[in-house]
C-alpha cells in the first residue's frame, strides 16, 4: 500500500441522523463512520444523536445497531473495540419529524451533550430520510432556532436523493431550503461524487500533462457512460414506480458523471465553488430536446421476463410485486447529449442505464477517432475490421483505468490486435474499505463542500431531463415491455449509436 499522508481529523461536532431507524443508517451511515473513526480522521469527542419514531432509547438503540454491522462491515477490519468505542457516542432520541415538539426536544438533548461532553455546538444534520421531509426538517430546524451559526460554531445540512422528481419541485425544494438554511450550510448529497474512481477522474484529467489535451473534439469520436445493474427493483418498487431510471439515474448520478468528464478546468482545486461553477457550466450547456429530438435521441426501455440458460427464470418488471400490470414505468435509459462548446462541438455522449442488465458496472468509454490514414487497410481486410482506440474508465465495481490499443502481432505476417494497458486501483492501492459515504460526510464535517451539489447544478440537471420527461408522459410507451431481462436493453439503444451514417459505433460491453 502506498505511503499517503494523514489528512487532519475532522472537527468535534454532533451528528444527527434523521431516520436513525432506516435502511441507510444501518448500511452506509453508521458503517462509514466506523470507517473514518478506524482511519483515525473522526475526532474521538464525535457524538452520533439518532432521530426516529422508532420505539427505542439509548441502550436498545445501540444494540440493534450491534447486531446490524456485521452485515455491513467487512470481519476483516472490524474491531470490536473501536466499535465500542464509536457505540459508547450513539444515542437515540425518539420524535416524529413533524412534530414541533421534537425539535424543542432534541435542542435540549443536543445542549445536554454540550455541556456534559467536551463537545462545540458544531452540528451535522443528516436527513436520511424519505425525501417529502426533507424541506420540513429544514424549517422546523430553523424554527427551533438550530440552524442559525455564529464565529464559534457551525450547523450543517445534508440531504439526501432524490433532490425532487422534476425541476418544478427541485425548485420549489431548493427555495423552501433556503427559508431555513443559507446555501453554504445545504449539502446535497450525489454518492457517485463520492466515489474514489469518480475524484480521480479530475487528477486523471487536470494532473496529467499528456491526457487534457487530447481531450476535445479534435480527437474523440464519441463518449459512452454506462450505469448497469444486475439486479431488479429488490423491493423498492413502490419508490421506484414514481420513479423509474431516468428520475433514479439520468437526473444525477450519469449527469453528474457526465459534468466531471467534460468541465473545463477550474481556477483552483482548493474552491469548491470554482470547481461547481464548471461543473453547472457544463451542464448548462447541454443541448435541450425539442419534442422531436426526444423521439430521435432518447430510448426507454422496460424488461420483461426472461428464461435463462442456466434454468433460472426472471420475472418481467410488471409482474414485480407492487409493480402495476400494466406499468409504464421505464427501467431502462439510453439517451445522445450534445454539448454545445468549442471543446465537445460534434462529440455526442451517449449515456445509458438500466436494470435486470447481464452485468453490474458503471464505465466511462472515451472513444477516439481513427488515424487518419489507415496504414494498416491491406492487412486489415483479413480481419476485416480495426478497433478504436479506447480509454476505458471503471468507475465500479473493479475500479481503474485501461487504455486498449492496437499492437502489432507477433509473425511475419502484418496483422494487428487490440490489447490492454491496465492500471487497477486494488492492486496499485490496496484496498481500504469503504461505503462510499466516508469521503462525503468527513468533507462535510470539514466545510468542504466540493463533492456535493450545488442549487444551480441540480436545477441545470433536472433542465434537461424535463422536457423527456415532458413527451413521455404525454406519450405513454406502447410496446413495454421491450427488452428481454439479462439482456442489453432495447434494440433502439443501439440503434442511437448507429444512427448519421456512424454504422461503426456500437456500445461497449464488459467481457
Ligand atoms: N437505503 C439506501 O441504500 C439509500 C441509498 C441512497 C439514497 N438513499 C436515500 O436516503 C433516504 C433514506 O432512505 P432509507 O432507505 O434509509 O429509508 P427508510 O429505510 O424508509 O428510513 C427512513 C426512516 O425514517 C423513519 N420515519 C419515516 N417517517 C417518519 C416520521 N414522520 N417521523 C419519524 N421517523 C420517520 C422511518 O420509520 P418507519 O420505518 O416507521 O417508516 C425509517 O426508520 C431516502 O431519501 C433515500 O432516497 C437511500
């Protein structure tokens, strides 16, 4: 493992988790504290308050929590000591989120800690929440008089996604925060920000002297990025049905992704302002749909049921439990953006996500344009075809970076192969473990708000998915289902790429 500086502790404070009872809390919050206290970067005067209606007190509390985390910590680093220790700060604290008296309540239980432990009033409110609640914790926070900050101490809100379901209500989101809290105290959380793979792609991009400048329309044919998930909608259909992958997905995690690869670069790395304003700059520019261009450059898809080889077989989406027998719910994404810059002119991104997938990965393919004279054209006609140059960048779950090209095969004979420069995060780092919410939350906790996103950002992303959204509601899909389950999607995801005379142009699969 290499040898990396230890960042400095984060400051004592408070966290409050609203919906200390949930699915979250137990699976990433609570383990990705763990996580931080073991990498020694959480100060040992943290204290965890837990907010729930959830029939409980302090020592229950602690002890469902007990008996949760092995599930979710590798055995591997666990240490029951340290546990003891992150435990021995947990408390539990009953109230609804609409109830005034819940706020009264958990000042007072807040300044109780203050007073008896060594803690400031530093305090992190994280609405791990159902996300109608969201604008309401605010302001009840507000109104208890817990969200204003002074010189000596800070109070900090992070929400969780979905930041809305259209821009209309992301609007409306953004203003009723704003009531409450000033924007530099909201963090909006977007955990593929989080991700080590997904920061890396700006030292990839900005640290490297070779890679930036041929990273324009001069020498990219097309970008791909692919979000593919295995899995069906595992119980979260009642979610999901309000949903579905263009809300789920497209509206933040593949935007987003979409915005690290393309931003220009900031003024400074240290600003996280500077590098959100690219960020909201970028997405800005993506071209809106007219109607007809949502016929043209946006697929949706729905699987349906699937007998596979091995004997196993997969229900359709509409025979789901909790799924209507008739949904119109899309379960699968394809759309070609089109920035409108002096870098990207003419460089579509085609991005793509989808469940019951036959693999589970999410990949950014940068696609270069041929050489410009085809030495190789004779030989080539023996195999008939020559590769693209490939940057292939894995954001998960084998996080690293790859680099396909083509190479001259051993013999007399003149024949080319496409092979592989590979660098592998695991293998070069080691592997620590993670949640993906340590980065988040321990940023958070230090006023960096890089990694989240901004009111603008949001409202730039849900721009240009509302007029898709608008032409499919008016327009229900007629032939859902229409993509068989372990499968690639629908035809027409392919189709997009093919489309302008670009026959060559097919989407990249993992092996
Ligand atoms: N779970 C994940 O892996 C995941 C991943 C990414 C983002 N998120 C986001 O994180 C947020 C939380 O998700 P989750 O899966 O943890 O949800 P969850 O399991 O439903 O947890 C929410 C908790 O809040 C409690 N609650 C609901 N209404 C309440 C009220 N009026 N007063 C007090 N407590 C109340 C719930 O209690 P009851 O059980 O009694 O309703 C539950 O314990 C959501 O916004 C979600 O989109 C979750």
């Amino acid at each position: 493992m290499e040898n990396i500086d230890t960042p400095k502790k984060a400051p004592k404070s408070i966290i409050i988790i609203f919906g200390a009872g949930g699915d979250l809390t137990k699976r990433k919050l609570i383990p990705a504290l763990y996580h931080l206290m073991q990498q020694g970067l959480l100060s040992k005067h943290t204290n965890v308050v837990g907010v729930d209606r959830l029939d409980s007190d302090n020592e229950t509390y602690r002890n469902h929590l007990s008996e949760e985390i092995d599930c979710f910590i590798d055995k591997e680093f666990f240490s029951r000591d340290l546990w003891d220790q992150l435990i021995s700060k947990a408390h539990f604290m009953q109230g609804d989120f609409r109830d005034p008296e819940t706020y009264k309540n958990l000042k007072n239980f807040l300044t109780d800690i203050d007073n008896k432990t060594d803690t400031p009033d530093n305090y992190l409110f994280y609405c791990a929440t159902p996300p109608s609640f969201f604008g309401e914790i605010a302001a009840q926070l507000c109104a208890a008089g817990l969200s204003t900050e002074s010189d000596d101490y800070w109070r900090r809100l992070i929400v969780e996604k979905p930041f809305g379901r259209d821009l209309e209500t992301a609007r409306e989101l953004n203003k009723a925060l704003h009531q409450s809290f000033q924007e530099h105290q909201i963090y909006r959380i977007d955990h593929y920000l989080g991700k080590e793979t997904v920061q890396n792609i700006m030292a990839y991009r900005f640290g490297n002297g070779t890679i930036e400048p041929i990273w324009n329309h001069r020498y990219i044919d097309h970008i791909q990025i692919t979000v593919a998930e295995s899995l069906g909608v595992e119980g979260r259909a009642n979610y999901y049905e309000t949903a579905g992958a263009m809300r789920d997905m497209i509206a933040n995690h593949l935007l987003a992704l979409m915005s690290v690869i393309a931003m220009e670069p900031p003024n400074s790395f240290n600003d996280a302002d500077a590098i959100r304003d690219e960020q909201t700059k970028v997405l800005k520019a993506i071209e809106k749909f007219t109607p007809e261009q949502v016929l043209s450059c946006a697929v949706r898809g729905q699987y349906g049921g699937a007998n596979l080889d091995n004997g196993e077989s997969i229900l359709g989406y509409r025979e789901e439990e909790r799924v209507a027998p008739e949904s119109g719910t899309e379960t699968f994404v394809a759309l070609k953006l089109m920035i409108d810059s002096w870098r990207w002119s003419g460089v579509p991104f085609f991005i793509r996500t989808g469940k019951r997938m036959p693999g589970r990965y999410t990949e950014v393919v940068i696609q270069y344009k041929y050489a410009p004279s085809m030495m190789f054209h004779k030989s080539m006609d023996k195999i008939n075809h020559l590769e693209p140059n490939r940057l292939i960048i894995r954001i998960q779950p084998d996080e690293g970076i790859s680099m396909q090209f083509n190479a001259k095969k051993p013999g007399t004979i003149q024949e080319l192969s496409t092979v592989d420069m590979d660098f592998s995060y695991s293998e070069h780092f080691g592997n620590a473990p993670s949640t993906g919410y340590e980065t988040l939350i321990y940023d958070c906790l230090c006023g960096d708000a890089t990694l989240f996103k901004r009111a603008d950002n949001i409202e730039a992303s849900w721009a240009i998915v509302q007029p898709i959204l608008d032409v499919w509601q008016a327009l229900p899909a007629r032939t859902f289902p229409n993509y068989k389950a372990n499968s690639w999607g629908p035809d027409e995801a392919d189709t997009l790429l093919k489309r302008d005379g670009q026959e060559d142009r097919q989407w990249h699969q993992i092996k």
